[in-house]
C-alpha cells in the first residue's frame, strides 16, 4: 500500500519517526489483517459486508475479499 502507485493521502503520512497513522475502522483492519496473515476471509455477523468491501478498497484488497 506504500508503493509509489498507492495514492496516500497527506493526513496519512509519515510522523518524524517514520509512522504511520491510518485513521480507518479498525474491525475491518483486523478482519484484513487476519486475511493476510492466513490466506482465509472470516467475516464476523457483526460486521457489514458493504462495510468491509469500503476497507478492502481502500487497502487495494479488494480482490481478496470478493
């Protein structure tokens, strides 16, 4: 995602120590998150499938969640 192709927005860059704050839903980050790490997509029943898809977007993932 922090490839020169990926379009970051300024609220997202860098702080002097060279992290990231992404201020996105942090229950779709972790739903994400576990689908990178295991290859597998779980969608609790809480979450919203619109939802996720949004996130998976905007984390060009969106291929591995449809």
């Amino acid at each position: 995602m922090f490839d020169k192709n990926w379009n970051l927005q300024t609220y997202n860059s860098a702080d002097d120590d060279g992290n990231y704050f992404i201020d996105r839903n942090p229950d779709c980050f972790a739903i994400l998150l576990d689908l990178l790490r295991t290859g597998e997509l779980y969608i609790p029943f809480n979450i919203p499938k619109k939802l996720l898809h949004r996130e998976a977007l905007f984390y060009g993932l969106l291929d591995n969640v449809l």
